[in-house]
C-alpha cells in the first residue's frame, strides 16, 4: 500500500503542478493556480499519515517505510526548487517572458551553485533522518534494521553529493578558451582573412605618399 502510495503522490505531483502552469498561462486563472500549487504539499502530509497509520496497526517496519521518509524529504527540499524552474520555462514558453538564465557551468559561480544544490540533499536528508528516528522510537523494541538502513542511505547520499560539491570548489571547472575568438575580427591572424598584414600596409603607405623623384607629393 505504501510503495502505491508513494507512487500516487509522485503522479500527483506532477498532474497538479501541470494543471497550475496551465491554468495560470493558459487561462490566466493566477489564483486558481497558486491554489493548486499549493495542494502540492498535502500530497507529502497524506503520505506521512498513512505511513504513520500503518505502523500504528502494527505492520512490520520495512523498506517501503524507508523509502517514504526519502520521499518526503526530496520533495520537501527540491519540490520548491523543481516549480520555480518549470515555472520559469512555461513563462518563457506560454507568456512570452525571457528565457530563464542557465546554471553557471565554469569557475566559483559553478562551486556556488552545486554548493546551495548539496544544502537542498543536506535539507532532505536531514528530513528523512528526523522521520525515521521517529519511526525507530514508534516502533520501540521491534525489528527497525530496515529504517536504520535508510537512514545510512540517507547519509551516503549527502556526503557523496558533499564530495562532488566540494571537487568544484577544489578544482573549479575552466571555461574553454576559444583559439579563434568570435565577434572580435580584429584578433583573426591576416593570413586568415586575406588582409595585409602591418608592414605591407606600411610599405603600401610610403608607396602612395612619394613621387617616382623621391620628393613628398
């Protein structure tokens, strides 16, 4: 029932977020969108409700338990995170608005941003730790090795996703240097172009400004 669950709150997710960026560009319906949207959290606290239920009526603590505290805590870090973005792009594509700014991709701007990115797995790790805990104290003195081990799975995720971040801040990434720069013609090698190069132009210069006797015309 859980892992049906959790799959229906996925779907969930999505349906509704698409139905509020259609209503709120298509429709221009601004608040009937942002009621919609915000029916997007209800969808986490029904899945913890009845999780919690579950194991009140005594179900064994298992994997899909775990897997549910994972849940919870990727949305409730990146769910913000993932609407802002699509709403950008269906600005852009449906009302006309510019086209959202990439990611940085090179330097310190990258390490930054892959930095505030490792707070978000931080955030759902911590929130998917929190909600485990509480399972183990629920269920006392039962079988809880299946949540202790989404909880160290829960650890490995952000200190692998620390490590990478930490890489980019170590070694930031260089942005690739162009051998021939683009808009900037004054830069191409005259051989490239078919333009006299400066002595020519010098020797052409002293060409026209003397006489076939040597005085100055």
């Amino acid at each position: 029932m859980i892992v049906a669950l959790i799959i229906a709150c996925e779907v969930g997710f999505w349906v509704l977020l698409a139905l509020g960026l259609a209503v709120r560009y298509l429709l221009k319906w601004r608040r009937t969108s942002v009621v919609l949207l915000l029916c997007e959290p209800v969808l986490e606290l029904v899945l913890f409700v009845a999780t919690a239920i579950d194991l009140k009526n005594g179900a064994e603590p298992s994997w899909e338990h775990g897997l549910a505290a994972l849940y919870i805590g990727f949305t409730v870090a990146y769910g913000h995170y993932t609407i802002r973005w699509l709403d950008g792009h269906a600005a852009h594509r449906l009302a006309g608005a510019p086209r959202p700014a990439k990611p940085p991709q090179y330097g310190m701007a990258r390490a930054r941003h892959e930095g505030r990115l490792w707070l978000r797995t931080l955030l759902a790790a911590a929130v998917a730790l929190t909600l485990l805990q509480g399972a183990i104290w629920y269920v006392g003195d039962g079988d809880t090795s299946s949540l202790r081990s989404f909880q160290w799975a829960a650890l490995r995720a952000a200190g692998i996703h620390g490590l990478v971040a930490l890489a980019y801040l170590i070694w930031p990434k260089k942005e690739p240097v162009s051998a021939l720069p683009a808009r900037d013609p004054e830069h191409i090698p005259d051989a490239l172009v078919g333009r006299p190069g400066k002595n020519a132009a010098s020797a052409g210069g002293r060409a026209t400004d003397h006489g076939p006797e040597g005085g100055i015309r």
